[in-house]
C-alpha cells in the first residue's frame, strides 16, 4: 500500500559558489597561545614556585627550607663554576649506558618471547620474579660482583629498565591486529625482518610508554645508587653531590642539586619523548 | 540459454590452456580452544587467467577460510591448492590480499610508502623503480594526490582503493580480496565497484573475490561459485559475465538474483525451468 503523495511540493536548487563566507577562522592569538603545553606547563612551575617561596619566608629557617631564590642563586653558582654540569655528565653518562643495554636485552627477550613457547615462559616468569625486585636492594650485590666501578652502577641500571621495558614491548606485540601481521605475512616478510618491519612500528605506542616508565626508574635508581654507593674512581655524579653538600649541612645545594634532577627529567621528558612521540605515533594517528 | 545446472562439482573446462589456480578437492578445519571445526568439504574449482571469479555463500560457508588458504595462510587438511601448477603452502607476495578491515595498511608509512613496501619488502625492485610504479598505480586509482598523506587521513573507499593499488603494484598473479567493500557506505561501494570493473578492462588481472552480496557476485564476477555453509561445499557455479554495473534493476538481472537465491537458500532439487516461448511453439486455434 503506497502512501498518498505529500503536500508538499519537490524542489531543486543551483548552489552557487560561496566566495563571501570563509570556511576557515584562525583561532584568536591568546587560544593559540593557550594551545602551547609548554606556557600552561610554565604557568604551573610559577606558581609552585611562588608558593614555595612563600612557605620558605614564613618558616624563616636556611638550614630546613631554602627559599626558592636562595636555591636558584645556589644552582646559578654551581652551573657557573661548572661543578654541576660536570657531576650531571658524569651521571649521564653511565644512565645512558645502562639505558641502551637495557633496550638491547629488552628487546632480545621480547623477541624470543614473540617466536617460541620457551620464551614466553621464560619472559612472564622472569619478569613476575624481577620486576617487584628494586634495584637498589641489588646494590651491594653488584658491589660485591662488579667491584667499585661503573660496572655495578650499570647492572643496576639494567635491571630497573629490563623488566618494564620488555612487559610494554611484549604486551605491544600481542595488540598488533591480526589483519596487519596477515598483511606482513603477505608481503613475504618472515622472522627478524617481520618483527623489525612490522611489530615494532606497530607496537611503537606500547614501546614508548616503556621507554619513558624505564628512563624513570633508571634515573630514579641512579641518583639512590650514587647517594648510598658514593664516587666511582675519585669522580661522583650528581647523587654524590647531594650526598656531600648533605653532609656538609649546605642545604640549599642540595635543594639545588634535587631542582637539577628534576629539571633534568622535566627535560627528557617534554624534549627527548614529547618529540619523539610527535614524529611518530602522533603523526601516524596511532595515538591522540 | 536456460541450461540445467552440471550435475557435479567442478564446472567443464572446455578450453585447453591450464588453469591459474586450482583448487583441488579440499578440506579446512580451524581449531578453536575447544574443539576443531571443519569449515570447508571437498571444494573444488579452477580459475582461469583474466577470470574475476567470485565466492558466494552465507556467513559460515566458510568463502573467507578458503579465500586465505589461497593465500597460504591456513594449510588444506585434505586437498591441494595449485597456483600454476605449484603447490601452495605459504603467503607470498604473489598471491597479495586485499582485507576488508580498514587497519591492514601500516599507519606509519604513506600512501606512496605503503604502495611501495610490498614491493620493497619481497625485494621485487629497487627503491626508484618501486616509487614510480607506485606512483603509475596511484595514478590509476585516482589518489597521486595525495601520496603524501598518512592513511589516518584517509576516508574509509580512498583506503580501500590504497589497498588495491598496492595489490596491484605487485602485478601479482592473482588478486586475492576478502569482502572489500563491505565496511564502506553504500555509495562509495558502488563506486569502488565500477572503479574495480574499470581496472580490470585495463590490466586485466586475474580475481578471486569473495562476497556474501549476491549483487555484488553478479556485477564484480564474471563466474560465481555458490557455497552452501556449515561445512562449505560446492552448491552450484553461475555465469555472470553478462552484467555489469547498469543491469542492475534489468530483468535477467533479477531472475539471476532469484535464482541464485533459491540455490543457496532451499533445499532440494531446483525445479524445471520454463523453457522460452519461441514462435514456431505458437498455435493459432481456430
């Protein structure tokens, strides 16, 4: 049964071009502005900074709580002299050691783990016994193994990243969708090939969430290590420099010293990660 | 013009020259956590060069296993699929699949790249040679615009036509695609359709399409199997060389369509059909 025809009429229009209507608005200067994570994230540094100074004045007491421009003198004095710099090159330097070998054995485990039984297993068991470990408690056992060098520093450093690192990465590789890894399979790509073509750049938003959580746990374990290990080789880093001026009752220095170590992840943070990410994943769409 | 079906299951080969791909007799079972189900049983068909051949069935006559053990991802139980005249047994760049799914082409390479990659990867031809004739493909599917573009960017056809020029840049033997239309908008499917028939009066590549649309089956292909599901046998096989885009609506379009449908859907044998009036059967009564 059709319906009786409406009352009312058909009609068609001739749409003209639109020249008088823009179709695109610049946002004003102080939305744009606003856009910028590093001025909202500065806004915030302010004002702790002010409260902190504020705090400091009320309580009045140098050795308990410096005030925010006594520590900003006393790092603007040590970055001068090159004293810190140094100690920060120093600590850089073995983190970054640890850091890199850390991948490199992330990513072998990960791989075992992706192509056999064996290295599941291995991978899960391994990873629920190490990763609740912290690797601080493995501390003296690495000064007994690796004597007073760097290499202990190292070890310790390996064990922070390692376990969190593989976890993300393998966790990674088990969300590629299963019509990508056809995909690859399809092209031909087999074993080591498909793995650096395929799963990692596809996994890459899990690999760097693990990345960042090890770069934590690294520098977190380095400056603890350096505080309770002290000088490798007549040289410490800049948790030794805490350690000392500490001892030596200079409590702006070593608010310093903390404001460095701050501003240090602060920077790996935004500068090295928020770069990379924006390279990659977001400019794939693969993340927001 | 109304001839009975063939009785059995592989239809005449009446020309001489050997088949692209044969699939011989075979059987796929998929195992799930508690048991093993066969999806398929003893199907058997030969596709011809230049062929668009389409698999036809209801959900569960298992036309999408098939379709990847073509591909060399699922390994017949029973059976043998030949690609002339070799055995398949592994995915290769030659038999490329074009999925449904709007993530099989790698978010992190571009258009130009991910036309690219298959050839790079199988290491067909050196990166200039790879970039122009990605270049000619896209061209062809109409996107050398932008070549540049990351896929997130794309609307879901201009991905799917992505994904069909990088099957074309292979220059496979025979193009493999898995319902490749279904997840997009009505209107855009009807274009890729012609845009696909378009292609393939110009390269003239070899097809296995797989559907559950019957109109679709009658547009795009040229021979229809019809499976029949749970297992996948061989029900039936249709020629539908004679439509295209504009029959739709026509009225051996239509008895096409019922007829196929009858054949997946009832059981028993199909019914006589009615032979065409001719002029010498009329009889003028007195």
């Amino acid at each position: 049964m059709s319906h009786l025809s409406s009352p009312r009429e058909e009609f068609e229009t001739v749409l003209p071009v639109l020249t008088n209507v823009s179709l695109e608005r610049e946002l004003p200067l102080g939305q744009r502005l606003w856009q910028q994570g590093w001025i909202r994230k500065g806004l915030i540094l302010i004002v702790l900074a002010l409260v902190w100074e504020a705090i400091a004045r009320y309580q009045n007491n140098d050795l308990l709580l410096p005030s925010f421009v006594q520590t900003a003198q006393a790092l603007y004095a040590g970055l001068v002299s090159g004293e810190l710099l140094g100690k920060v090159w120093i600590s850089l330097v073995v983190l970054v050691k640890g850091y890199l070998i850390g991948i490199a054995l992330a990513f072998a485990l990960t791989t075992l783990a992706v192509s056999t039984q064996l290295g599941r297993d291995l991978l899960s068991t391994l990873t629920s016994m190490f990763n609740p470990l912290p690797a601080i408690a493995l501390l003296p056992l690495a000064l007994l193994w690796f004597g007073l060098g760097q290499n202990s520093l190292i070890f310790v450093l390996v064990h922070s990243v390692l376990w969190a690192l593989a976890l993300n990465t393998y966790a990674g590789f088990l969300g590629v969708s299963e019509t990508l890894r056809m995909a690859g399979r399809n092209y031909g790509l087999k074993g080591m090939r498909f793995v650096l073509f395929i799963l990692i750049p596809a996994a890459l938003p899990s690999i760097l969430a693990g990345l960042k959580i090890g770069w934590a746990f690294a520098w977190r374990t380095l400056i603890a290590a350096e505080l309770v290990f002290g000088a490798t080789s007549g040289k410490g880093g800049l948790g030794w420099y805490i350690f000392q001026n500490r001892n030596e009752l200079y409590t702006d220095k070593v608010f310093a010293g903390l404001a460095v170590v701050i501003l240090i992840g602060l920077l790996v943070e935004n500068l090295v990660f928020d770069t990379l990410e924006r390279v990659t994943v977001k400019r794939w769409g693969m993340q927001r | 013009m109304n001839a009975p079906l063939p009785g059995h299951t592989v239809s005449k080969p009446n020309a001489t020259a050997q088949a692209l791909l044969s699939v011989d007799n075979v059987s796929l079972e998929y195992r799930t956590p508690q048991r093993v189900v066969r999806a398929t049983h003893q199907v058997s068909f030969e596709i011809d060069p230049a062929d668009r051949f389409v698999l036809l069935g209801p959900s569960g006559c298992g036309k999408s296993t098939l379709l990847k053990a073509a591909a060399g991802f699922i390994q017949p139980v029973e059976g043998e699929i030949r690609l002339q005249g070799q055995r398949v047994d592994a995915p290769g760049p030659d038999r490329i699949v074009v999925f449904q799914e709007f993530d099989q082409l790698p978010p992190w390479k571009t258009v130009k790249q991910n036309v690219m990659f298959p050839l790079l990867a199988s290491k067909t031809l050196k990166r200039k040679e790879a970039e122009e004739r990605a270049l000619h493909y896209l061209n062809k599917v109409g996107l050398a615009a932008f070549a540049d573009a990351y896929p997130h960017t794309l609307s879901g056809g201009m991905k799917a036509r992505v994904a069909i020029a990088r099957a074309l840049a292979m220059q496979p033997k025979i193009l493999l695609m898995d319902e490749p239309f279904a997840a997009l908008d009505a209107l855009t499917r009807r274009k890729m359709q012609e845009e696909l028939l378009l292609l393939w009066e110009e390269v003239r590549f070899t097809l296995l399409f797989v559907t559950h649309s019957i109109e679709e089956a009658l547009v795009v292909g040229n021979r229809i199997l019809l499976l029949s599901p749970h297992p996948g046998r061989v029900r039936a096989e249709v020629h539908s060389h004679q439509y295209d885009l504009h029959s739709l609506g026509g009225v051996a379009f239509q008895e096409s369509a019922r007829r196929i449908h009858r054949l997946l859907f009832d059981e028993g044998q199909s019914p006589e059909t009615e032979r065409e009036l001719d002029f010498a059967d009329i009889r003028i009564a007195y």
